[in-house]
C-alpha cells in the first residue's frame, strides 16, 4: 500500500463519523421544521401515502372524511341512548 493511498484510507475513516454526525443533526432539523419524523416525533396515526392517493383521487378524502363521521357517530347515539333510558 503506498503512502497516498493510507492516507486517504485515514482520511476517509476520520471523515465519515463527521459525515454521519453532520447528517443527523441536518435530520434533527428538518424534524424540528415539521418537515420529517425522525428521532423525537412519531407520527399521529394516518398514512403517509393517503396525501399522495388524494392527488391522484380526489374522491378518496370524501371516503375518508364520511369514514370518520361513521366512527364518531356511535359513541354520540349510545351515550343519547343512555340518556333517554334511564
């Protein structure tokens, strides 16, 4: 192995902890901006891939907005339900 060739072996393996290092706080920030889900934040629940369906079909966000009124409306009826009976 020549002389230049381990030099640049050794540069390399300095370098890239720093890299790496440099990656992770460039993450950190884009987490922090709201723009990704990286270290701290998880996400809330849904799909990432819903927002691209709803370009694609714009009728898919009708779907999903009845789909969700159906979710709520039986704990609304059953807590009437209770209120009526007794």
């Amino acid at each position: 192995m020549t002389t230049l060739t381990s030099m640049l072996w050794l540069l390399l393996l300095l370098a890239s902890p720093l890299a790496l290092y440099a990656l992770h706080r460039w993450l950190l920030d884009l987490e922090r901006r709201g723009y990704i889900y990286y270290w701290h934040r998880k996400p809330q629940g849904g799909s990432t891939y819903v927002p691209l369906q709803e370009l694609v079909q714009p009728q898919i966000r009708h779907v999903i907005e009845v789909s969700e009124q159906v979710a709520e409306s039986p704990d609304d009826e059953a807590g009437s339900g209770a209120d009526a009976r007794g």
